[in-house]
C-alpha cells in the first residue's frame, strides 16, 4: 500500500497517549481512517508516535508518525529527532513530521475544554519552549535542527510559532537549503497569517501550509478566511487537528468536510488537491 492510495491524508490528528485526554489510541483511530479510506498522522504533545505508527502500520492500519519538540520530550534537539526516526519501522514508508514546540511562551488561553491525561506531571509537561533567544534571533539548536532536517527524511513544521518565528524560520531555511517547511496551523491566534499573507508566502516554493478544521471550528478564524484558504490559496493542505473529547469525531469531521466543501463550492479537483495530492507530496520519499 503506498501514500496515494488513499481517498485523503489527515496530518494532524491527536490520539492517546498524549499530554491531554484523546478519543481515541493509535489503532482505533487507524481503523476509523482505514473504513474511510483515509491515512493519519499522529500528533502528540509529549513527545514522537514513532512506535504506535510502526505497531500500527505492522496490524495493516494506515497510521503515519510525527515527534514534537517540546521541553519535556528532550526540547529543540536533532538527536530527539534521531531517536523517533529509529523507532519509526515502516511497513509504508514516509517522511517523518517534525513539529517545533507546540508549548510556547506565547500568551494564549485556548478555548477548548480539556483535561489533562498525565495528572502531577503536568508542571513538568507544560514547560514553554522559545524558538527565539533574547535577542529576538533565532536559537543556535533551531539552526543545527535546519541544517540536520536537509539529510533526513524528515519534513520540518513550524509548530505554534509568532508570526515573527514563522518569517525568521523561513529566511533561514533558505539560508542553509532546506527544501520544505510545513506551516502548522498558521491561521490561529498564535501565528495569525490570513490568506493573503498565505497566498504570497506560497509563492516561495519552500513553503507547505496546514488549514486545520480546529482553527476553524473554534472560531480563530473568519468564515471568509476559511473559505478562501481553501479554495484558492495555493500547496494547501487541509487536516482536522482534531482527537479532542470535546470535539467531533472522524466521522463526523468527514461529513462535516464535505459539507464546507459544497459550500465553498470546491472543484474534485482541488478536493483532491488538498486532501491528497499535497499531502502525499509532501510524505513521500
């Protein structure tokens, strides 16, 4: 089975064991995607899903890995990145996601309900990380992370970065020749880049850019943003970002999917586009 014999690929989803309580662990969730037709990658805020990926794939499901770099999973270090790609044994082989921290020091309450799955380890789990040092350039380890992402298959994610992070991460990518950078989520509040800003970012052939239904449905963004990342701007890749208790499930989120997509009156053919030809461009080795 390869990346593009799916019907979609979701690459932001949340399942158990993670730093918050999910819906659902790596198989089940597998086998929600596989009776749909669809694959996953799996995201968690502790650390790599390298190992249930790699069990995952091995029960035939189509479950795919990615590591976040937060402080309590090792922090800004390629060798966190070393570890995950050694525990990741493919069946179907793929790049790794790399997500700098999605804890940071930036101020912002999320608005979703949640509670969290490793009790007392939580003042440890929830250690912020900064991709900038004091004076406001970029770390020395997100550098040495760029220039190891170039010899790896790995694809780079800007994680919950500033929109001042995401443009410093972008000159510097180029800089030292990194051929992709994946921005995560870049509408929410955090980074808060509207489709015109995405639409010019796309330009540069470095950039991919991840349109979460979660932002979205917890109204970070406006409808009209929604609606035109979707149906113009373009290397768009559109996830759910879901897994919450409080959220819908896969589902659901198919349904609910498709029925933005007639209201944005999208062609098949950017359905597939951003649903599958993206993504799978983006993975695959």
């Amino acid at each position: 089975m390869m990346l593009n014999d799916f019907e979609f690929i979701d690459i932001h989803y949340h399942a158990a064991p993670d730093l918050y309580y999910r819906r659902h662990n790596a198989i089940s969730a597998g086998k929600l995607y596989q009776d749909i037709n669809g694959a996953v990658v799996l995201k968690s805020h502790l650390g790599s899903t390298s190992v249930q990926a790699t069990l995952a794939q091995q029960e035939g499901l189509p479950v795919f890995p990615s590591v976040a770099l937060n402080q309590f999973s090792g922090g800004i270090d390629y060798k966190v990145v070393l570890r995950a790609l050694a525990e990741y044994q493919p069946q179907y082989v793929s790049r790794l996601i790399v997500d700098l921290p999605t804890i940071t020091c930036q101020p912002h309450q999320s608005k979703l309900p949640r509670k969290l799955a490793v009790g007392n380890l939580g003042k440890h789990a929830l250690v912020p990380t900064a991709l900038f040092d004091e004076k406001q350039r970029l770390k020395s380890e997100v550098i040495d992370l760029i220039k190891f992402a170039r010899d790896y298959p790995v694809v780079l994610s800007t994680g919950h970065a500033s929109k001042e992070e995401v443009y410093a991460l972008i000159d510097t990518c180029h800089q030292h020749n990194l051929p992709r950078l994946l921005l995560n989520q870049p509408a929410n509040p955090l980074t808060n880049l509207d489709a015109q800003a995405l639409a010019e970012l796309a330009k540069d052939d470095l950039i991919w850019i991840e349109q979460t239904a979660l932002t979205y449905l917890l109204g970070y963004q406006q409808v009209s943003d929604f609606k035109e990342v979707l149906a113009s701007v373009p290397k768009v890749i559109y996830s759910s970002d879901l897994g919450q208790t409080s959220q819908m499930d896969i589902m659901n989120w198919k349904k609910q999917t498709q029925q933005w997509f007639e209201e944005v009156k999208l062609s098949q053919d950017r359905r597939k586009e951003i649903c599958l030809t993206n993504p799978h461009q983006l993975l695959s080795i």
